[in-house]
C-alpha cells in the first residue's frame, strides 16, 4: 500500500477539509495580494507540499484537481492523464502501464461517487495542464487565476503558445 492511499479511501472527510481550506485561503487572498504572491508562496508551498506528498503523493503540477477526481491526483497515472482513463485499463483494474499499481481513474471514480460536494465533478472535461506551472503552488495559482494574473491558461491560450514555442 503507498504512503496515502488509505486516507484517500475516505475522500467525504478530504472533500470537507478542502472546502475548509479553499474558505481560508479564499478568505485571505487580500492578505496574499497585500504580500505578493511571489512572497506568499514561498511562504505557503513547503506546508502543501508536506500534505500532499504524504497524502495524494503529489507530482506538484500547479494546478491541482484533487476536488474534482476523487481526491485522487489523475498526475499519478503514468500516462499523466487528467481526463479519465486511457482505454488500457485491465480487468483487474490495473494500470496497461504498470500492472502492479491500480488504475488512478479507476479509484478516482470510485472514490468520487462516496463525494457530495464535488463528486459529479469528476465527468466534466478539465483544461489541458499548463506544463509552465509545474512545481508552483496550486493554491496561489488558483487565486492568481481569479485576479487575472494567470490568464494565459485557457486551453486556446495554451495552444497558441505552443505553437509559438515549436514555431
């Protein structure tokens, strides 16, 4: 068994710890502006990493969807597929990849249908992950999305850029 996978058998009393700390953080985002978010997550990171290494085995990717895979991080497939399985999922349940490990899609759904607040979550399509926000805070990058900062993320932004970047 690895290092969270039984907390993350209990996704209702995750669910409810993030809703207690999306409030908080939500709450205090004059306090993290007033800082600067540069500053702020120097200072928040090292805690949420802690937890979410021990807890999800968090691949750090910066903008987490925990709340909306069955607190379930999708980034630990090997294929780091975050919109549900590949389609080589054995009969067993395990991964075509890594046989010996369950599939990460296939526990995310059975972990979101026991999720009242966000368990019909998990079949709404997420924007592709922006591989530039990779080892930031999720956190601040929520609140640096709501501000605007970040508005560089949507999926046609993101392709634009791609292409600029092979150009």
């Amino acid at each position: 068994m690895k290092k969270g996978s039984w907390i993350q058998n209990y996704p209702k009393g995750l669910e409810r710890l993030y809703k207690f700390a999306e409030r908080v953080f939500l709450g205090l985002d004059g306090l993290w502006s007033g800082l600067g978010y540069d500053m702020s997550e120097k200072l928040i990171k090292p805690a949420e990493d802690l937890f979410k290494t021990v807890v999800f085995e968090c691949n750090e990717c910066g903008q987490c969807v925990l709340h909306y895979t069955g607190m379930t991080c999708p980034m630990n497939c090997p294929k780091q597929l975050r919109n549900g399985p590949c389609g080589g999922t054995r009969v067993n349940g395990h991964c075509e990849v890594e046989e010996d490990m369950e599939c990460v899609w296939l526990n995310a759904f059975e972990r979101s249908v026991k999720m009242p607040l966000y368990g019909e979550e998990i079949v709404n399509i997420e924007p592709m992950h922006n591989w530039i926000r990779e080892g930031e805070s999720a956190w601040i990058n929520m609140l640096r999305e709501k501000d605007g900062t970040y508005q560089d993320s949507t999926p046609e932004k993101l392709e634009l850029a791609d292409r600029e970047l092979w150009e």
